[in-house]
C-alpha cells in the first residue's frame, strides 16, 4: 500500500506548536444549552466516536468545556488508548485533556488521527508517571515531536482516514441489528412451554480440585470458570486438571456440544451462554446442560439459552454476590417444538451467525487498514 507521500513538503514541529491545550470552565451549562457529560468511561479504546454520556441533568462536578469539533485524550491509563473527536457540545472529566488544532498549521480533522498515531501513544506512555493510575500531562504532551504535511496534504490523507473510519462505524453498527434479529425469532418460536429440565438428559456443575494439591493442576482436560463461558466453539481454558483431580471433587468431563451457563460473576459474566467444541471439565460456578436429543436438538437449546442472556442475568439472586443456580436455570420456560421445528429455527439462526461473522470480518479488516494508513502517515508498526 502506497499513499504516495512527498515528505520533503513535511515540516517538523513539536505538537504545542499546532495544538493548544483548551482548559475552558464552565459553570452554567443550562445557559449554554450543554446537557452531556463526557467521562473517562466514556471514551472507548480505539474508537475516535463517543457512544455514550452522561446527563448534567443528573448532577456533575466537571466544568471543563468541550466544543464540536476539538480532539479528546484521556490523559489517565494512556495504554488503554483513548481519544475522541467531539461531534458535540458538552463538559467533560478533568482526566480528559481538551486539544484544539491550530488552524493555520493543522486541520481539526486531522488531528484526532495524529492523537491515535503510535507516536504520540508511545510518548504518551513514556511521560506518564504514578503506579495505580499513571497520569502524563500537556506539559510534556506538548513537547511531542513529528512531522506534519501541508495542509492541502493533510486534508487529502484525513479524508481518506475518516472514510474508513466511517466505514469501521458503518459496519459495527450492523451486528447488533443481525444479532437483534435473533431474538424476535426466538420468541415466536412457539405459542406453548415446557421448561429447561424437560429437554436435558444431564444437568450438573463441576467443581474445584484442591489448591493445595500441586498434582491437581496442569494437566490434559481444560477446566473452564464463568469468566471463560464465551462463544460458541469454546475449545480451552486458562488452566487444565487431570483425569485424577475429576476423581477428587465434583468436576466431571463435559462432553462437546454442551450447552454451559455461567452461574456466578461479576459484570455481565453471570447469565453468559457458551458451548463447548472439545471436552473438557467446569468450576462449580459453571452448569453444564446435555439435550435430550430425542426431544432437544443441542444447537436449539444452545440458541435459546443465548437469546436469554440478559433475563438469567437479571435473576441472580443473594444479597454480597448474585448469583443462579441449577434449579433456576432448569426452570426457565422452554419452547414446545418438535426436532424439525427446532431445526428449522437453528437453521435460520446460523445463517444469522454467519451474516455476523462476515461483517465481523469486513469490520476487522477495515481495522487493520486504519492502523497500515496511520503507519504509514505517521510511523510506527504496520
């Protein structure tokens, strides 16, 4: 790939040179008509677009001002990467560092770029100082030394980045209505119920070895905890047991295909529904479900259970850490459908999966061509 650069145009100069650090209070937003609050949660790693906010209307602290069109950084965990460009008015965290391009020298919009480039990342690292929370600062930032093209350059190679970049946010924004559709087809599915424990032959948690045991730990069988309950071809685990540590506590082999729901975590890890390609073995935090499959066909009862995430999550119960049980979940509601019926379904729910799966690609390639373009803009490793 060749953006064919004529860098004897470039001039070097140091980002404060092109970039002011705007530190704007604001005190009345009501007055201003700003009613979005950016804090560093906000910002997501790699992403130039803010998805999310809060409202002044719930009540804030911050006062620094943001204006559409500036460049955001968060100056806090810098590895984590997060910067954004403003496509709207609204005040912001103090951990979030306000850049305005010098218009004479830099365009606005090429900016945002410049702040994700490796570069700047790695000063960025290299000025952070402090070990909880490392934070850098503009003073430092300041000093960033690189080369910037013309301006008629700029505006050539930030048009072509922010054509990608919209292209990237055209394609993540059809996952979720791919994936959304898979829930009006599992709700239409059937008018009657049965319920989970009618169409399992096996319903059971593992269990923990002994710690204490050095024997029981670093063997052949993958031995999967709640955290790792994710996807449908889940083939191995952060740690593995041996055959003689199954004997030794409740931990069974679970064979491929299981249908296996994480019952205890934090965050959104309870509730979660994966399978398993190979067999393997759970902790007592993860039930295993086996279909019957002269009643259940296994890629139905998978789907199903997936479709349910955010209602199993939403039950656990106790008052330090939620959390589901067994017989929680072998009493959720289970369409009463024939295997040809539930075929048909698990059919359509592939092709599904399988749209996802291509715009997931196209998503990550386009990704990939980001990062070549700010490479080669820029430097740093393509």
């Amino acid at each position: 790939m060749s953006l064919d650069l004529d860098r004897s145009t470039w001039t070097h100069v140091r980002f404060g040179d092109v970039v002011k650090n705007r530190n704007e209070t604001v005190r009345d937003t009501e007055s201003l008509g700003i009613d979005r609050v950016i804090a560093m949660e906000h910002l997501d790693p790699g992403e130039l677009k803010i998805n999310s906010w809060g409202d002044t209307a719930d009540g804030t602290t911050f006062t620094r001002r943001v204006r559409p069109g500036q460049t955001l950084f968060g100056k806090r965990r810098a590895y984590q990467r997060k910067a954004a460009f403003a496509e709207f008015g609204a005040i912001c965290s103090g951990d979030i560092l306000v850049f305005e391009a010098d218009p004479t020298h830099l365009l606005p919009t090429f900016l945002p770029f410049l702040v994700q480039s490796e570069g700047f990342y790695n000063h960025a690292l290299g000025t952070s100082a402090g070990s909880l929370s490392p934070r850098t600062n503009w003073k430092d930032l300041a000093k960033y030394e690189f080369d910037l093209p013309p301006l008629a350059e700029q505006e050539r190679i930030a048009g072509l980045l922010w054509s990608v970049e919209h292209s990237i946010r055209s394609q993540r924004k059809l996952v979720p209505r791919a994936a959304g559709g898979a829930g009006p087809l599992m709700s239409a599915t059937a008018s009657d119920e049965v319920v989970v424990a009618d169409v399992v032959r096996l319903a059971r948690s593992g269990g923990t070895p002994s710690r204490s045991n050095r024997g029981f730990f670093g063997g052949e069988i993958p031995w999967l905890k709640s955290g790792e309950v994710v996807g449908d071809a889940i083939g191995e685990a952060s740690e593995a047991i041996p055959e003689a540590a199954l004997s030794a506590c409740s931990a069974w082999r679970v064979p491929a295909g299981a249908t296996l729901v994480a019952m205890y975590g934090d965050g959104k890890t309870r509730g979660q529904v994966g399978r398993n390609s190979v067999p393997l073995a759970t902790n007592q935090a993860v039930l295993a479900l086996v279909a019957d499959e002269e009643v259940c066909v296994p890629d139905f009862l998978y789907y199903w259970l997936r479709s349910r995430e955010k209602i199993l999550h939403n039950k656990g119960v106790g008052a330090a850490q939620k959390n589901l049980s067994k017989s929680l979940i072998i009493s959720e509601p289970f369409p009463s459908l024939c295997v040809e019926e539930q075929n048909a379904v698990v059919e359509r729910l592939r092709q599904l999966d399988e749209a996802i799966s291509q715009i997931a690609s196209v998503s990550a390639d386009l990704v990939q061509l980001k990062a070549q373009l700010l490479a080669l803009t820029f430097g740093g490793l393509l």
